[in-house]
C-alpha cells in the first residue's frame, strides 16, 4: 500500500476524533470569549494596576517628575490613606477610600523620555507585562497621541496627561482616550481678547514653533484668534523639539518688523528660548512705535519658576493654578503641599485628577471593564476638582471648564506665587462642536 | 544690514564652541592618531565642573517659608549668603568664572588619566576599536553624570553684570539695532584667545615644536630620544583641558544635562571632517564657518525658499565639501 493510499482512507474511530477535535476546535474561542479575557489586563487578586507613563527625562523632564508625584498622591487618597485630597471635595463621587471596587489600587512607572518610540514601548511594556489595565500619563502631545493609539490597539483606556494639541481629542481621538486638561482651541479663544485688550489690535506678530503636532495646533490657533482682531502674523519659524540653544532664530526677529513674539513653546524649549529672548533684548525694545511684547500661550509655574525674572508680565493661559480659592484647589494644594513641601504643577493636578475620575468611573460602572468605564465617563459631570463645573464631552472625550489667563507675577508674595490670574475665562467662550476638530472616535472592543 | 551683523555674530558664538571642541579632537587625532569619541563626554565633564563648583557654593539651609500658611514650605539660603552677606551673593554669582580656574587642573587630570587609564591601550588598534571603546566610555561618563545630577537641565546662569545684552550696533556706527548678549561676545573672545593661546604653545615653545615635529613624523622624533609618548600624553590632558573649558564658559548659554557632550560630539566630528583630519587650523576654521552657515540657513529669507535647510545646512555642506575634497578643506593626503 502506497502512502497517498494510506491518508486517503478515512476509518470509522478516524471520523470520530477528527469530529470531537473539530468540535472542540470551534467551541474554543466562544469559551475564551465568554470566560476570562473580555477585556485585557483583568485584575486578578486582591490588587489593580495602573501604568504611569511620565518623561523622566528629555525637554518635559521637569513636568513628568510633578506628574509622577501627583499619581502617587492619588494612588494614597484612593487606598485610603493621606487626607483624601481631593476626593473630599469631588461631586458627585462614587469612590469610598477602599481602593477601587474593592481592590488595593497598585502602579507601575515608565520613562516617555518626551520621544513617542520610548513612550510606546513603555505602554507596551506596562500592559503585556505588568498587567497595567489604565495608561496613564505623557507631557507631550506628540506622546499623548502615539500612546492613545497604542491604547485603543490593544484595548486599555488612556487618561491623557498634559497633552495641549487639538489633535488629542480632534482628529487624532480615540474611544480609548480621555484628556481633562484644555486644548489649543481653547487657548487662543480666551487669550486673544486680552491680548487685545493688553495691546490693541495693531500688532505684528512673530512666532517661533515647537515642530511638532502641539507647536502646530499652538500656532494654528494663536493665529487664528489674533488674525481675527486685525493682528498681522510676520513670520512663524519652526524650531526643533529640544534645541536648546534658539539663539539662531532668535535673531532673526530682532529686526523682522514684529512687535510681538509670541514662543510656541513648553517646558524647557520654552524656559530657554525665552531666557535667550530676553538676553537679546528683546523686551526692551520699541518697534514700531509700540513697546515690543512677548506671549506664551500655555504657561505653568514650573516653566515660570525655571525662567525666573524673565516671566515677569509675560501673558498666557493655563488649566489650573494652585493660587485659585475653591475649595478643591485648596484641598489639592493643600494635600500635595504637606506630602512634598511646594504647590503642584498645572501638569500635576491634570494627572491627579484623571486618575480620580477613572476611578470614580470603574466604581460608577461596577467593573473595570473598559467599555463600562467609558460609558460611565462620557458626558459625566462633576464639580470640586478645581477647575469648577466640568463635563466630558461624550462627542469627543475632552473635558470642557473655565480656562485661566495668566501673566507673571510682577510682585510675587511667596516664592511659589509666580502667576497672577488675569481672567477665569468661562466655558462658553471656548467652547467649540466637536466636529470642528474632526476625527473618529471608533468603538469598543466589547 | 543689521540683521546680517547679526547673523554673523550668531555664527561667530556657534562656531566659537564647535571650534573649541574640533581643536581637542584634531589634537588627539593629530598626534595619538586616536579617533576620540568620548571628546564630547569631557566637554560634558567640563560643563558638569561649573554645575558642582555652583552646587558647592550654594550649600544651604533650609529655613522655613512664612508667606506659606497652609503647608509647611521650606526656602533654601546658602550658607555663604547667611555667613558673608552681600558678599556670599557675589561669589555665587561668579560661579562660572570661578569654575574656570576650577576646571583647568580638574580637566588635565581627568584627561591624563584617561589616556594613560584606557586610550593608550588603543593607540595600536583599528579605528573601529578605537571608535568602539571611547564610545562606550562616553556612555559610561555620561551614565555617571546621570546617577548623580539627574537628567534635568541644569541652570548655571552667567554673573549678573554680564546677564544682559551690549548695543554692538553703536559702537560700529550701525545704530541701535544690533544688540547682543555680553556672555556670547565673552564665550567667542574666549574661544579665540584660547585658541590663540593653543597655536603660540605648538608653535613657540620647544614643547610645542616637538609635538609637531612628532605628528609629522613620530618615528624620527623617537629616534632622536626624544620621549614622544610622554608628551603625547600631555597633548591629551591639553586637549581635555580646552574642551572642558569650552564646556565650562557654555553653561550660561545651554543649561547642562548629562547628554549634551553627545549633542555636540556629532557635529564636532562634522567639523573635524569638513577642515580635514588632523589640521589644527581646518578644525578651527571649519568650526567658525559651519557656525556662520548654521546661522544664515536659519535666517526667514532662506527657509522660505528651502524650509528646513537650518536643520541640514552642516551636513549638507559637509558632503558637498567631501565630494569636492576628500581629505577636507585643509587635510593632506
């Protein structure tokens, strides 16, 4: 009997098992489905993990360092331990000071190092290894945006941290991902009508760009807002993420025709472009008549306190600030205060309270499933977390609030008093459809 | 007008630090026949030397903050300012010139005991080994400076009195619309007299003549009994010496981190290409003229036409001039 002759036959048992094997072969995946793994990373045990994704190094090191101090505060208040923060004064609250539905709340850290290669791969390491079931965490947007996807890939909610770019929640969004902290839409929106105020309607203006997706949107909307009171925009150069030294472009503005130079920058691009401008003299001079300006649309303290002397009257806009007087803010400084010895960071409290309102959000829906999470998220309102009455905008995921517009504090009080509040901007005035940034949201993977 | 003396001022304080450091490495190159890539890690070292000697000076206590009622904040005044007052501020706002005096004996021994610690053990190996073992020291120096500073920037700001900008424009009858930070004009006066004081050394003294005479021709030298190897090796703690100065006197213009050796390593090494492996006076000329090139591709008029030639001027050039002159603008075959 040849071999083709002996495979060709098919015996009565043969029948069998090939029908029970068969069988089994497509019972499989309806019985992993319907058991363990409806979604990834489901807590075992007695703990949760979350993932904190931060720059610990590169050109937002700064901001990543108060983001991580601002999770593990939350990580005590959650567990129940610490003085609770803010989860005193949020509402409304479903959070009980027992971890989260029962379970011991636990984290896991990753270094972003403002490079969204390095933040993916930390992402990636924290869910397929340390079981991470939320991600959190990024000081860039080009980050931000990079994590989120990974995010909605792999089927794991993202709680956006200091992302400012349109593209988080317009057309870069995801079902996945959520951002509490403001856009540059909403920056420009509130920042031009004081700029105009400040300094009139004639006016040129020079940018200088962070080249990446935020320095676009930045720019984008500055320009917008500015172009619409009559301002003229001279020329927006584009300047490499962490170049350090800006003095080459710098240069150029000293005799472009500007009157105004408006640094789309962060962190310590941002520090140190504007230390160089005021080095070049910038602030000192007068052209065209008008005393010359400088604008940074997205400010913190932590940027003001590296930049020293030279923020001083310097106007821009922010998400929060640990001077404001409601109750949550005080509460939160407070809490951060006593645990590290200084006031929290805007990046710090955005970070503080995402992590809360996942939390919250899991206690909401009675499950850590992620599709439950942000069914329970979207178009969920709450107030008491500092910024005032606040609404995550199912359409988009992006949180919608009072936006601050700021100056540097000419006469600070204390060493930490770097920003004075110039306006509390309500949210009608930045708010915006949510068509008009785009994007697809996409869907659950449930 | 203005904006083209500007320009070239910009170039002139770039080209100033790519210089300083293309000189050490063309030193190296030139008489050990070493290519150096931990060179950047000394200019890192030398930058770190000022970010310590301020650290050291501003040794404080920690007093607590009263404006702060709501959680107990803390103020850190440096005990130079508690014991001497005004003057304890002044010292510690001169910590970068002090720095520089610092520097000097801190890098020539860091550069002795790096060659005769590790690179002499090189001298007689490929390029590739020599490449590979200095790069991993650089990684190592750098890694070390990262346990202990952190990977944050680190501000080392220049002594007040120089903290603004000079109106060159006056003074060269231009009006007042070239203005300039004093530190820059202080960084390029310095780079030139070091380098200045680098080609009298090799070209007046006796030691200097042997130097030369020994990257010329190493076994001749030798056999006249002369010790060549040993002032090779001062060769090598000179070159450390003037490329950690050039990090020292940078810290005002870029705060520190543990990563900006590297930052410049790569360019220098454009640099040392472009003026011609192992010329003193093509590293030094090639320094200043990449900086210029660096400095105009940024300006409006250019990047309108070739968005982004900012970014890739030098290495552009660095081909061009390749394709043109193998050996480099003043290398010998």
């Amino acid at each position: 009997m040849s071999d083709d002759n002996k495979y060709s036959t098919l015996s009565r048992r043969g029948f069998l098992k090939a029908s029970v094997a068969a069988a089994a072969g497509v019972a499989a995946p309806t019985f992993f489905m319907n058991n363990a793994h409806a979604y990834i990373n489901a807590p075992k045990g007695g703990t949760v993990t979350l993932g904190f994704n931060v720059p610990q190094s590169g050109a937002y090191a700064d901001e990543g360092a108060d983001e991580l101090r601002a999770y593990k505060l939350a990580i005590k208040h959650l567990n129940g331990e610490g003085d609770g923060g803010l989860m005193n004064t949020m509402k409304p609250l479903s959070l009980k000071g027992n971890g989260v539905l029962g379970k011991k709340v636990a984290y896991t850290t990753g270094d972003t190092q403002t490079k969204s290669d390095a933040a993916r791969a930390s992402a990636k390491r924290m869910i397929e290894k340390d079981g991470a079931i939320m991600i959190t965490g990024g000081s860039s947007s080009g980050v931000a945006i990079a994590v989120q996807s990974l995010c909605q890939e792999a089927g794991v909610i993202f709680m956006a941290g200091l992302t400012h770019s349109n593209d988080t929640t317009g057309k870069d969004k995801r079902k996945y991902g959520f951002r509490h902290f403001f856009n540059t839409e909403m920056t420009g929106a509130s920042l031009a009508p004081v700029l105009e105020k400040e300094f009139g309607k004639d006016r040129n203006a020079y940018h200088l760009t962070a080249d990446y997706t935020w320095g676009w949107s930045q720019e984008g909307s500055i320009k917008k807002y500015t172009e619409q009171l009559g301002w003229n925009t001279t020329a927006a150069v584009r300047t490499p993420l962490g170049a350090g030294d800006f003095s080459q472009y710098i240069t150029p503005v000293l005799n472009s025709g500007a009157d105004v130079l408006v640094l789309n920058h962060y962190g310590k691009d941002m520090v140190n472009s504007l230390t160089q401008a005021v080095q070049f003299g910038l602030r000192d001079k007068m052209v065209n008549g008008k005393q010359f300006q400088i604008v940074v649309p997205l400010f913190s303290r932590l940027m003001a306190q590296g930049a020293g002397e030279n923020i001083k009257g310097i106007f821009g806009s922010t998400n929060w600030n640990w001077a404001l007087q409601d109750e949550g803010s005080k509460a939160f400084v407070k809490s951060f205060g006593a645990e590290y010895g200084f006031p929290p960071s805007q990046a710090a409290h955005t970070c503080y309270v995402q992590t809360l309102l996942y939390a919250n959000a899991c206690e909401m829906a009675g499950t850590f499933n992620p599709c439950g999470v942000i069914e329970a998220l979207e178009g969920f309102k709450f107030d008491g977390m500092g910024n005032g009455a606040t609404e995550y905008r199912a359409d988009d995921h992006q949180c919608f609030k009072d936006v601050l517009v700021v100056r540097g504090n000419e006469k600070p009080s204390s060493q930490f008093d770097l920003l004075e509040v110039v306006q509390e901007v309500p949210r009608a005035q930045v708010e915006y459809p949510a068509s008009m940034l785009g994007g697809e949201l996409g869907s659950c993977k449930a | 007008m203005d904006a083209l003396v500007l320009q070239v001022l910009n170039g002139l304080d770039k080209g100033a630090a790519y210089a300083l450091i293309a000189l050490g490495l063309t030193l190296v190159f030139g008489t050990l026949g070493v290519v150096n890539f931990a060179h950047g890690a000394i200019f890192m070292l030398g930058a770190f030397v000022a970010v310590s000697v301020q650290k050291i000076l501003t040794i404080s206590e920690k007093v607590k903050d009263e404006s702060i009622t709501f959680f107990d904040a803390y103020k850190e005044v440096p005990y130079l300012e508690i014991w001497w007052g005004d003057t304890g501020t002044a010292i510690i706002d001169y910590a970068v010139p002090i720095s520089v005096f610092v520097a000097i004996p801190v890098m020539l021994l860091i550069g002795l005991a790096m060659e005769r610690g590790l690179i002499r053990h090189f001298y007689k190996r490929e390029h590739a080994d020599q490449i590979l073992v200095t790069f991993g020291l650089a990684i190592v120096l750098q890694e070390i400076i990262k346990a202990n500073f952190g990977a944050n920037p680190i501000p080392t700001p220049a002594p007040e009195i120089v903290a603004g900008s000079a109106n060159i424009g006056l003074l060269l009858g231009l009006g007042d619309g070239v203005v300039y930070p004093w530190w820059r004009l202080i960084y390029f006066v310095f780079a030139v007299v070091i380098i200045g004081g680098v080609f009298s050394f090799l070209k007046y003294t006796t030691f200097g003549m042997v130097v030369r005479a020994g990257m010329h021709n190493r076994e001749m030298v030798g056999l006249l009994g002369i010790n060549i190897e040993k002032r090779f090796t001062i060769v090598f703690g000179l070159a450390a010496v003037v490329s950690g100065l050039a990090g020292v006197m940078y810290t005002p213009i870029l705060p520190p981190d543990y990563h900006i050796g590297m930052d410049f390593l790569v360019l220098s090494f454009v640099v040392v290409v472009v003026g011609g492996m192992g010329s003193l006076p093509g590293a030094v000329s090639a320094g200043f003229l990449l900086g210029i090139l660096q400095s105009f591709a940024s300006m409006n008029v250019i990047n309108q036409y070739l968005p982004g030639i900012d970014q890739i001027i030098i290495y552009l050039v660095a081909v061009i001039i390749l394709l043109f002159r193998p050996h480099g603008l003043m290398g010998k075959d």
